[in-house]
C-alpha cells in the first residue's frame, strides 16, 4: 500500500515537471513562431498581389479583414485577404489577391490537412493556376478524384471575393 502512494507522488511529481518545463518551452518559442507566421503572410501577399509595394492592415476589432495593396506610388491597386473554408476533410485557407477591379490575381493555399493525392491537390501550381487573373470563378476547373475539395476552394475565394468587392469599390 505505502509502495502504491510512493508511485503515485513520483508520477505526480514526474507529471508537474513535464508540464512545467512544456509551457516554459512554449512560452519561450511562441514569439518566434509567431514572427515566422507574419513573415510568411508578408510573403505569401507579394505572391497573390505581386504589383504592390506597400501593404496596409485593415482591421475591424482586432482582426485582420484584409490587406490594402499599395503602388510604389501610394496609389491603391488591390486587397488581400483570406479565405477559409471546409474542404472533404479539413479546413483549406488561401490567401487571394484581388485587383480593385474585381479581377483575382492569384491564390495561395496556406494550410490544408485534405486526402494526399486527392484533395490536398488543391495546393499544387496546376490548380491554384487556373485563378491567375480571372474575373469569372465558373471557369475555374475542379481537380478529377478531389471535387469536393476543389470546389470548396472555388466556393470559398467566389464568396469572400465578393465580400472584399464590396468593402473596396470606393477605395481610390
């Protein structure tokens, strides 16, 4: 019995440790986690929107909604922002670039978790492609084995595309 308590506060004792020395690791890591992420957006803006210089933050209650896109000049060519949205098995976000015209400049697929070899083919350069300077989203081709996926992408950049239209179509 007294074995059984000796066990016990060990595996407690081995437990707070593990537990400690985890959070002290994130808390540690997670600055430079989160500056890898913005380093990666501010790269992943310049592929969707390649003819800005400058992009600017525009936030509503401390989310980003989009990016303004900035000419060398100052003067406003286009927006960035995310899409996301269920694919079959998990959630697709891209990033899109929109000319103020309407007009899609490209997407990026951020992050997916979708079926290797089907679904996750939304991320490969022959689809996300088909998004190069398109206005009409319905001629956009969804991938043969990855149709719920693919659509998804399509459904999801059709929809918040419209939202970003309309939040820019002042802009000057």
């Amino acid at each position: 019995m007294r074995e059984m308590f000796r066990f016990g506060f060990i595996l407690g004792i081995i437990c707070i440790v593990a537990g400690g020395l985890l959070a002290g690791v994130n808390s540690l890591t997670k600055p430079r986690i989160f500056a890898q992420a913005q380093a990666e957006e501010r790269l992943g803006l310049k592929e969707v929107l390649p003819d800005a210089d400058r992009f600017e933050a525009v936030e509503e209650k401390e989310e980003i909604i989009y990016y303004k896109g900035h000419n060398k000049d100052g003067k406003f060519i286009g927006a960035a922002f995310k899409a996301v949205g269920k694919g079959y098995s998990s959630t697709i976000e891209t990033l899109v670039g929109m000319l103020k015209d309407g007009t899609i400049v490209a997407i990026k697929v951020l992050s997916q978790n979708e079926t290797p070899g089907l679904g996750a083919r939304v991320a490969e350069p022959e689809f996300t492609a088909q998004f190069n300077n398109i206005r009409d989203l319905s001629k956009v081709q969804a991938i043969t084995g990855a149709t719920i996926s693919s659509r998804a992408v399509i459904e999801l950049v059709k929809k918040r595309a419209e939202e970003i239209r309309g939040l820019i179509k002042n802009e000057k």
